[in-house]
C-alpha cells in the first residue's frame, strides 16, 4: 500500500494546517567554544534556556560534582560525523582533564552540561 493513500488509490487529505504551538521550532546544535546561551520563551510564559556553545561540563564522580573544560569531542554514537563537528549531543564522549567523559542529558534543551566519568 502506497504511503498516503487508499486502498482505491484516492489521496488523503489534511484536514486543517498545523497551529503554531505544533510548529517545531529551529533546531539547535550545542558546539564546542566559548560559553553562549539563549532564552526563548515558551507556552505558558516558560522560559526555557538553551546552549549554543559551551566549554565546560559539570562531571560526577564518586558522588561529587565538578565543573571540567572539555578539551576536544572524541565520539557521537548517534552520527559519527557530529563528533568531527565538535557538536555536543547526548551520549557523546569528550575528553576533559579528568579523562573521558559521557554526557548524560541533553544540552540543547537544558542550558548545561552534565556528564559522568567513562570507564
């Protein structure tokens, strides 16, 4: 069966356009460099803060926090050729002066960066 359509071959069509609190909004890439961030408001008065640069990831280990300079982006396990791009998404591993570290949550819509120790 044929991707939007009938049995009888006839077309589906939308029965309204999208609103705008359905439209997606621009897509953000957090690379490595200087710390710069946005706010942007959200539904409901929210404001919501994200990165677009970032140098720094709060790293745990062994139960505590530190605040480390990423050095260089080592692996994306989503797309190999983010980590040529030095961009920063969840699950990549970058080397700090602790060692390797693997980031834990999503920077771009979190506004920072935490990550735990990579064995």
């Amino acid at each position: 069966m044929k991707h939007g359509r009938k049995i009888s071959g006839g077309r589906y069509h939308a029965f309204r356009k999208k609103k705008r609190f359905e439209i997606q909004g621009q897509k953000r890439v957090v690379k490595l460099g200087d710390n710069k961030g946005r706010t942007k408001k959200g539904r409901g008065n929210i404001k919501k803060t994200f990165l677009l640069k970032t140098k720094y990831v709060n790293v745990q280990d062994k139960g505590r926090t530190k605040k480390v300079e990423i050095k260089n982006v080592i692996e994306t396990p989503s797309n190999k050729f983010l980590a040529r791009q030095n961009v920063i998404t969840k699950g990549t591993i970058v080397e700090t002066t602790l060692g390797k570290v693997k980031i834990t949550n999503r920077p771009s819509q979190e506004g920072v960066v935490n990550g735990v120790l990579a064995a």
